[in-house]
C-alpha cells in the first residue's frame, strides 16, 4: 500500500469533539481495513474544539502514521458539517467516506460501502442503520419520526434519512456540501441534498452498534435539538423541493469545477416577451412533449454553458460519465456482462477515452439479436421508456427504445444547436418535414400544439410538387420564418425548382438540414436564392442530433456532453483527413445503453489541434461520406425524397423486411420488396393502396421480391436508386438532358 500517494483511493473523513477515548481505536479499525482490502487510503481526523484531550490523541496519531492519519484542528466549534467541509478539503482520495468517530459505525462497514459503490451506477451508497442489536431508546424513535417526516416533505423513500455514514466521490460530496440556506444541523439533510440535486443514491444496511466510550452531544429527549432541525425545515423545502430536482449531476459539477471560458456568451439577453415565452413552453411541456418534462429547461442551460468548456474540460465530463454508463453497463445489462467477462474486462478497465476500443463494436443485427431483455437494463422502467423506430437506413425499419432523460437531453441540445444559426426563441420557423405522418390521433395534437408554442410553420415535404409551389414559398414568405430546417433533399429542390420558374424568394436568416449530404451546389443556390446561411444537421433516429455545423462551418461539433463519437479505420481512429466509421457511444441512454455503436455512415476526421473559431471547446468530426440523395420524380410533378420511403416502409414493418426503390424512367418505378416474416397478401395489398395514394396514378409501381437488399461499403443499402438524367431547370417540361445528380 502506497501510503504517500499524491492520488489516493479512500479518504475516511471523521470529524471528533470530545472523543479522546475513541479515536485511537477508531484509527487502528479504519487502517486495518486498508491493509485487509489494499486500498490506498488515508483517515482524516477532524478535532472540533473538543474540551477533552482528544487534540493530542489525534496529534500522536498523525506522527505515528504519517501521510496515513491527518490531524486538522478547529479553535472554535464548527459542528459536524464543519468538519465535513475541513475534511474534504484535506481529502486526496478519489472516493470519500464520512464516519462518526464515536464507532456507532463500524468501520468494518466502510469495505461494504466501498464494494457497492464500485458495483453500481450509484453516485452515492448511504448506510442504512440496521435494527440488529440497536437500542430502541428515545432517541431512536424521534429518529424514526423525523425520516418519516424528511420522506413525507421531500418525496422520497428513504430508510434511514439522516445517516451521515455514506461514500461517495470526492467532487460529489463538494457539491452536496455547497448550499444557500442557513443550517443548524445540515448533516439531517445530506441525503435530502443528494437526491434534489439529482444524483443516484443507494443504500446499503450496516450494523450500528451502542457508544462505548465518551458522550454524545444529544441527550435522550433532545427538545432543543428537535426545535432546531424543525427551524431547519422551511429553508430545505425552498432550496431542495420547491425548486425542483435538476437532473445532469456530473454535468452540473463539471461545470462548477470547469467554468466555461467565455462567460460573457452563455446567456444572451432576450426581451421579456421572449422570457415569458420560453418559459410558457418549458413548463407546460407535459401537455405537447412525449414523455419530456419542464426540467429540459435546466438541461438546456447547463448546455448553454457547457458548449463554451474547454476540450479538456468536456473530455473530462465525457469519461465521467463514460465510467458511470459502463459500471451501470457491467452491472446491470446482461448483454455487455456477458461480452465483456469474455474479454476478461470489469469497469476499472474502462477509465478513459482511450480504453473504449477495448470493448466490442455494437450493431444493428447485435441489437436485434438482443433485444428486448439482454439489452434492456435490469432496472428499466418502461413507464419512461419511448419505442423509436428508426428510418431503416439499410432498408430494413429498426427499434430501439429511449429513456426519458436521453428524449429531454435530444431536445436541449436540439435547441441550442438551432441557437447557432442565429434564430431565438420566439422568432418564426418553417420546417419542411413529414409531422403527424405514422403518428397517433394523440401525438399528432401534441405535435400541433408544440408547432404554435414554438411559431413554427410545417410544410409537408412530401406532398411539395411543381404545381403547388408557387403557393408554398407564398406561404413561407407570409410566414416570414428566421429559420428553416427539413430535409436536405427539400431544399435542394425547392430551390433549384423556384430559380428555373423565377419565383420571388422569402429571406430566412439561415436554414437548417439533415436527412442527406447538403451537396455544395445546394448550398450555394440556397445562398443565392433565399440569401440564407445554411447549417448541416448529422443525426440518426437513435440518438436525434449528435453533430451540427456552427456559423464557421469548421467541421460538425459534436454534443459532447451526450455521445461520444469515434472515427474508425481498419479497427483504429482515423488520422486527421482519413474517412472512418461513424461509431458513437450514448452518454445518457441508461434503459437500453448503445455503446460503440455503429451508426452505418462514413465521415472524415479532423485534426482538433486547431481549434474551431467559434471558441466552443466541443469535438468535430468532418464531412459525412456515407450519404447520398436520392428522389422521386412523378409525371404529375410530384416530387418524392428517399426519406419517405423510409418514414412510410417503417410503419409497414409487419409486410415488408427490407425495400428498395430503383427508379429508371419518370413514369415507372420498380419496388424491391424482401418479406417480413408476417407477410400476407392482404397487409401487401393495403400497404400498395397507400402508397399509391402518395406517389398519385401518373407512375406505375412494379413489385419484385427478394430474400435480401444487398448492402454497400457503409453498411447501408442504396433503399433509393435514381437513374434519369435530371436537369432541374428543365423540371415539368418534358425534355431530358444531363444535369447534376447529388
């Protein structure tokens, strides 16, 4: 055991008033537990202005163990908090310990304590007083009462409230110990803190044993006491129930250890009128939101100022949370058990960044295979849990489930990304997108109302067609929206479409894309047209938006503080300019965890040694390769982007297994069609009616089946394949000529 470690494991912090005849047994207990176990670590012996000699014990101890035992000394009486607060600023252990030094509890117990902590997602592992053998004095039941009562104010369910006996990491207890209220016994609402502030605690019963030696401050009907914790009552109903309970703890912390390097950009001043508007849609979020509540709206702050860390910073919050997704991973989802004691790895092997190429890669036929229970966490909580159908990318409509917190992270993020391009809240949007197709009578509302909160304009991108175009840029420009965003596709033709028919433009600010590659020359005609920015969007329906291009289009940084996202090559990171693999791990999803998944794409890697000129300390990736646009062309002038095919296959999975649509001259299509296992000629039937509704009677529709779609280089199939020469400024004249094909 390395007892002068500069970084230790352990630090058992006790504070001691009046303890003369205890700290000398409660140190030989604390160091044999070290020894047992091999745990580097160090006790820290807080002497409170005790009256008795316990100053000089203390003192002997020190210089008999040097770097072991750490004497701090109080001239005047701060209380047990006090000695918290000395003790942690002492500490040089990873993980803390608080303990009474009056051996009530057994230091035996810290192993037990430590042991769970290490096995679990916990953030914090409390020791629950067991009944075994304890005295059922007075005292104990005034402290029965008052758990009832702290569970009762706090919503919670907590067996034994007020035990200080926990451990934790260092910068946790830091946390919980920093509040704004006025105590006279704080140490009754530590784990009222812990829980408020969002982070996860267990618990884990332990003996508590009668005082041997000395005298405790709180006499058997400690009226005075009672009276002062009573006091204590209303200001921990204002700062840990009435505000909320935030969620994001590691995030939060980081921050609070990690200031954001321009303070001076993290909140931009909004009219009131806007204020009174963002607050409006947060709090009633229950009411046009699946499953996303009011406290999006503190994840979307801490994402405010996070964006502004430096890379060091987020670095270290992404491994974090890495280190806790993985022990959670470990420990309660059989799948990753399984692969990684088959590879001889427990979570103290995955530590950093670095160590993440050590686990297995994750695919989609990885996640079918395993679905739903290997996958599934062992503590999942279907109530928040929301099923997410994806557009199938290989042809094939996948699944995967998404837990609350990762659906309110989606958003926060999804909020301040739309922040880049200049657009506020309350300015009007235009969104050129699909809204209630597949969607329930009941989302379908939630959608409409969240569209009138937000001022936002829909469009439906897959009924836009020659004929009614003129009267839909009218209806943007009445609009007059500061962002649009949709499918890259859409904005390739609406603008191409209203240059070659001379259409009087509407002026967005910027328009935002996702979906496909906004190919360059799309770009420029956006520019040209709408005199409009244009910001790309890289997302899959797993995980929403994982990268988005800033004003500077250096790159797309990614949401650091929700994935991880690697480059790979041949099995390696790819070398800044190198294209890799797009395998990105979920920080938040805890119900059903992704790590190292593969998205399917291709990207480029950059060189991050220069940073971005926006000043965000958030990591890039470079161009996306894997993507390709693909559309419809009908005689009637209708104009069908590949991504419906996909939003419209997905909700026809009990037919069709995989599809592809080849396109070879404007008034045929041929549909490839790979059978479900519950295929029947009646859904076939019903399913080609409506299609043929959305693709209109001008363009025939052939059927060919086979057993598999055939996949490219990416992993992907081409599900849309187009090949008639277009020439959009010729689009609905009937000539053919060669033109660009993006």
């Amino acid at each position: 055991m390395n007892a002068v470690s500069s970084r230790l494991e352990l630090s058992v912090i006790a504070p001691c008033h009046n303890e003369a005849d205890n700290v000398a047994e409660l140190a030989k207990q604390v160091l044999t537990v070290f020894h047992r176990h091999e745990l580097d670590g160090e006790l820290i012996l807080i002497d409170d202005a005790s009256r008795d000699d316990t100053a000089a014990r203390i003192a002997a101890l020190a210089e008999a163990n040097p770097g072991t035992v750490i004497g701090l000394y109080h001239p005047v009486n701060q209380g047990i908090e006090g000695g918290w607060r000395s003790g942690v600023g002492a500490a040089r252990g990873r993980f803390v310990v608080l303990i009474d030094a009056d051996l009530q509890n057994p230091p035996q117990e810290i192993w037990r304590l430590y042991r769970q902590l290490k096995a679990s997602k916990a953030d914090v592992v409390q020791g629950v007083r067991s009944s075994i053998g304890r005295l059922r004095d007075g005292r104990y039941l005034l402290s029965r009462g008052l758990n009832v009562l702290l569970n009762v104010c706090f919503g919670m369910r907590a067996r034994d409230n007020k035990s200080g006996f926990i451990i934790t990491e260092r910068e946790t207890l830091r946390d919980l110990l920093a509040h704004r209220g006025r105590y006279n016994f704080f140490q009754t609402f530590v784990r009222v803190a812990a829980e408020a502030k969002g982070y996860e605690v267990e618990e884990v019963e332990t003996l508590f044993v009668e005082r041997q030696a000395g005298q405790s401050f709180i006499n058997p009907l400690p009226l005075r006491v009672i009276g002062r914790v009573l006091a204590d009552l209303p200001r921990a109903l204002i700062e840990y129930r009435w505000r909320g309970r935030p969620s994001e703890p590691l995030l939060r912390l980081n921050l609070a250890t990690h200031p954001s390097a321009h303070p001076e950009r993290v909140s931009p001043h909004l009219p009131l009128w806007r204020r009174a508007l963002r607050a409006l849609y947060f709090h009633s979020m229950p009411l046009h939101a699946w499953m996303i509540t009011s406290r999006t709206r503190h994840l979307y702050q801490l994402l405010l100022a996070s964006q502004w860390q430096s890379p060091a910073a987020l670095r270290a919050l992404q491994e974090a949370k890495l280190r806790r997704l993985i022990r959670h991973a470990y420990h309660q989802v059989p799948y990753y058990r399984e692969r990684m004691r088959a590879l001889d790895l427990t979570p103290t092997d995955i530590r950093s960044l670095n160590d993440l190429g050590k686990l297995p890669l994750l695919s989609k036929a990885d996640v079918r295979a395993n679905l739903h229970f290997d996958l599934f966490s062992d503590d999942h909580d279907k109530q928040r849990m929301l099923r997410v159908t994806t557009s199938g990318s290989t042809g094939e409509p996948f699944t995967i489930y998404a837990d609350r917190h990762q659906l309110e992270m989606r958003f926060a993020t999804t909020l301040r990304a739309m922040e880049w391009t200049g657009w506020r809240f309350g300015d009007r949007q235009v969104r050129l997108w699909h809204q209630t197709l597949g969607m329930s009578w009941t989302q379908a509302v939630r959608e409409r109302l969240d569209a009138w909160l937000m001022r936002r304009l829909f469009i439906p991108a897959f009924e836009m067609r020659e004929a009614t175009m003129a009267a839909t840029i009218e209806r943007m420009r009445r609009h007059r929206p500061v962002l649009v965003d949709g499918y890259a596709e859409s904005f390739d033709y609406l603008v191409r479409h209203a240059e070659a028919h001379g259409l009087e433009p509407f002026r967005p600010a910027a328009i935002m894309s996702s979906g496909q590659i906004l190919a360059d020359q799309t770009r420029a005609a956006i520019s040209r047209y709408l005199g409009a920015r244009s910001f790309d969007k890289y997302g899959a329906r797993e995980f929403s938006g994982i990268a988005y291009e800033c004003d500077h289009a250096a790159g797309h940084h990614v949401m650091a503080e929700s994935y991880i996202v690697e480059i790979l090559k041949d099995g390696r990171p790819a070398l800044p300019g190198e294209v890799g693999e797009v395998v990105v791990t979920d920080l938040n999803n805890f119900s059903v965890p992704l790590i190292r998944y593969r998205v399917g794409d291709l990207a480029e890697a950059l060189d991050e040694s220069t940073p971005c000129p926006c000043g965000r300390g958030l990591p890039r990736i470079g161009r996306i390769q894997g993507r390709a646009q693909a559309v419809i062309l009908t005689p009637d002038g209708r104009w069908i982007p590949g991504t419906f095919f996909s939003h419209f296959f997905k909700d026809h999975s009990s037919v069709v297994r995989q599809f592809q649509v080849i396109q070879e001259t404007r008034a045929a299509m041929t549909l490839r069609i790979a059978k479900s296992p519950t295929h029947s000629s009646d859904g076939m039937r019903r399913m080609m009616e409506e299609l043929a509704g959305h693709m209109g009677p001008s363009i025939t529709i052939s059927v060919a089946y086979c057993d598999e779609i055939p996949l490219l280089a990416t992993g992907k199939t081409a599900t849309v394949i187009q090949k008639i020469p277009i020439e959009f400024q010729s689009l609905g004249t009937g000539s053919s000529a060669t033109g660009d094909e993006n």
